[in-house]
C-alpha cells in the first residue's frame, strides 16, 4: 500500500538581498512530489547559509535564534500534517500550507456533502423519488467510499481536491473492480454528477471536474417474448402453485406493460371504470411519478378475476420479492422450453414490442400507457419486429396492386 511522503525543506532566496544584504529563508514543503512555498519571514546573509544543512552555519546568539525559530515550524507543520491527515484521511501541501498561515475555513468533504444529499434524497421518496432509485443512489455511495479506499486509502476528500482525475480514476474502478457494462457504469457516473452539481449549486466546489468528461449511453438489443413464446407459457400447465402464480403475474405484466415495482403497490381502487365502460389500470409509476392508464386486456382480466377477493388490503395478486420471481421465472422458461434469460422487466419490453408495436399500436400510446416522459425512451424499451415490418409491406404491396411498370 502506498504510503504519504511528507518533506520540510528549508533555503534561502539566492538571487534576491534586502538594503541589510540579507536575503530571505523560504520552507518548502511536499506531500506526494507536490511542493508548497512558504516564507518564513526570516533574513540572513547569503555567506552564513548552509545550503546542505539547511539552516544556518555558526554559533552566535542570532545563529541559534534563527536556527531555533526553523525548527519551531518544523515541529508546527509536522503537528499540522497529522492534524489534517487524521481528520480527513487525507492531507495536500496546500492543505498544510493553509493550516500553518490560519487559514481556518471549515474544509467541506465529499462523504459530508454526499451523506446531505443521500438525507435529502431519502425525503423525496415517496414523492418525486422512489425507495428503489434511492437505494441506487445509496448503493453508489458506498462504491465511492470504497473506491477512495483503495485507489487512494483515504476515507474522504475535500471537495476542492476533487480533480477531472478522481472521475476518470473512479470510473476505471467500477469497470474494473465490478465489471460493470458501459450503461451500468453511465448511471453511476450520473448519480455521481448529481452529487458534484450539489456541491457547485451551494458554492463548495469552484471547478467543475466533470468538464471535459464525456461518456454515453450504448445502445442495447433488448429481449422480448415472441407471441409464440408467450402462448407456450401462457398454455403450461404447471404442478407447483408457485410457479403457477408467477407465471400469472409475469403474464399479467406483459399484457400492462408494468414495472415490477409499480405492479407490487397495486391494488383495488386502481382499478377503475373509465370513459369507455372499460376497466383501466390508473396508477402512477414509483420511478418517475407519471401517471399511468392502461386498459384491461382480456388475458389480463382473466388473471385478476382467477386471484379475485384472495388478499388483504386491497391486494389483487400473489407478489413476491423480485428476486425470488426472477428465479422462479428461470425454472418456467427452462419447463417451457423457452431459451431465454427471463426476468421480470422482459414483460415490460413484451408488452413494448409483442403486444403493441408489433401490432400497429401507435408509438404515442405505447409511450404513454408505459409512463414514459418522451418517446426517445420509447424507443429504446420497444423495437419493431420483423413479423411487423412483412405485415407493413404486405399491406403496401396491395396497396400498391393496380401499379404496374
């Protein structure tokens, strides 16, 4: 493990004598190969320097005084370095600089700023943010903890210490230490970005370091269930309950185009008759806060009138936890014989590109019952199938029937 390297050196000004002849005694101090000049306010003649030694040559009285006040700062600086390095974790020239000349502003950290800001996002849950969106800023945090740790073993930094080399260094760490994708690795650079942006909004942080950093979005192929792949698992039987009630929630959400978490707070009174004479799902997404309409599909009102008046509370199916569907939704694709990965969310994308585009469902509405703010993001949850675009031009090429050439 590297360790700090800390260094006083003390010179005089050679090149520079005052009308005495005299010339000043500069402290030099480094941390890490990075210099800080200090002057010591203290003046003697060139000839009486002992540039090896570095301190003063002789035995008078103003020798020893001289040679006696440099030690002094020595032993100042000293006590200042561990004072900074114990309290912070982590200790610059400037730092030491700032400390011995009184410099006594309170020095804001990045653990303080970013736990004010993980407090502040956690009032917002339920609100404008949801508990799982809070847990990712949480989660990010303590990556950034750990980062700092082992890249730097510092357990925080002053935020005017955070270079455009902390970001590129902590964006290494996580696709390195956690091998994570290059989309996984741009939000937690975005959450990140959120937490600087707080501290240049609040007058903590002078330089951007995020200026000059670029990173994008990749864009992914996103699975989906075809509808043949649909109606092999809509038609299984299954042996075991369990997998029988995952299997309806999973179907259901690929007729609704729910998110997991926006399917396990619903209950009764989102169920409502609308304009129509139609039942309509009418929630509001936890992610985002949008609100979300969604007609009733047949294959999903049959699934809610089969788990109809079971549960309390006003709970209309079995949920469980996520990670226990995603599981069991892996047993169900291998006894449908379906050789996917299934989580969860692929409803969503289904519902995206099986249900509705796939079948001529305008992209405005899609964005919509999916409570998408724009349809850019539409865009990237659902694509068009092939199935889609035969049917497309098949219906041109009738159209275009009577035009010969």
């Amino acid at each position: 493990m590297k360790k700090n390297t800390f260094k006083i050196l003390f010179h005089i000004r050679g090149n520079y004598t005052n009308k005495d002849g005299k010339s000043p005694i500069i402290v030099r101090i480094a941390v890490n190969g990075e210099y800080e000049r200090i002057n010591s306010t203290l003046y003697i003649e060139p000839e009486l320097w002992d540039v090896k030694a570095g301190k003063a040559k002789g035995r008078s009285a103003k020798i020893l005084e001289i040679n006696k006040r440099l030690e002094d700062m020595r032993v100042v600086l000293k006590e200042h370095y561990y004072d900074i390095l114990n309290r912070h974790g982590y200790v610059t020239a400037e730092l030491v600089k700032n400390a011995f000349a009184g410099v006594t502003a309170k020095e804001e950290s990045l653990v303080n700023l970013y736990l004010q800001h993980l407090d502040d996002t956690k009032k917002l849950v339920g609100l404008s943010k949801a508990d799982p969106t809070y847990k990712k800023y949480e989660r990010m945090y303590r990556r950034v903890v750990e980062f700092m740790k082992k890249k730097y073993n510092i357990t925080d930094i002053p935020l005017r210490e955070i270079k455009p080399t902390f970001i590129t260094d902590l964006e290494f760490f996580l696709r390195t230490e956690y091998n994570y994708s290059q989309n996984t690795v741009y939000k937690c650079m975005k959450f990140f970005k959120q937490v600087i942006n707080k501290g240049i909004r609040a007058g903590l942080i002078y330089v951007d370091p995020f200026n000059g950093y670029r990173i994008s979005v990749e864009r992914v192929d996103r699975g989906f269930l075809s509808e043949e792949e649909l109606t092999k698992m809509m038609d299984k039987e299954f042996a075991s309950k369990r997998l029988e009630q995952v299997r309806d929630i999973f179907i259901f959400a690929c007729f609704t185009g729910l998110a997991y978490i926006d399917l396990a707070h619903l209950r009764v009174d989102n169920i409502q008759k609308m304009f129509d004479g139609r039942l309509w799902i009418v929630t509001h997404r936890q992610k985002t806060n949008t609100k979300v309409t969604v007609p009733l599909l047949p294959p999903a009102l049959k699934i809610l009138k089969k788990y109809e008046g079971q549960f309390l509370d006003g709970q209309i199916l079995p949920i469980i936890t996520n990670q226990k569907m995603n599981c069991y939704l892996k047993e169900i694709a291998d006894i449908c014989g379906i050789n996917k990965n299934i989580t969860f969310h692929l409803a969503r994308h289904t519902f995206a590109t099986t249900m509705t585009l796939g079948k001529g469902v305008p992209i405005e509405s899609v964005s919509k019952m999916l409570g998408h703010t724009n349809i850019q993001t539409t865009q990237i949850y659902a694509r068009i199938t092939n199935e889609k675009i035969s049917h497309d031009m098949e219906n041109l090429a009738k159209n275009l029937g009577n035009l010969d050439f």
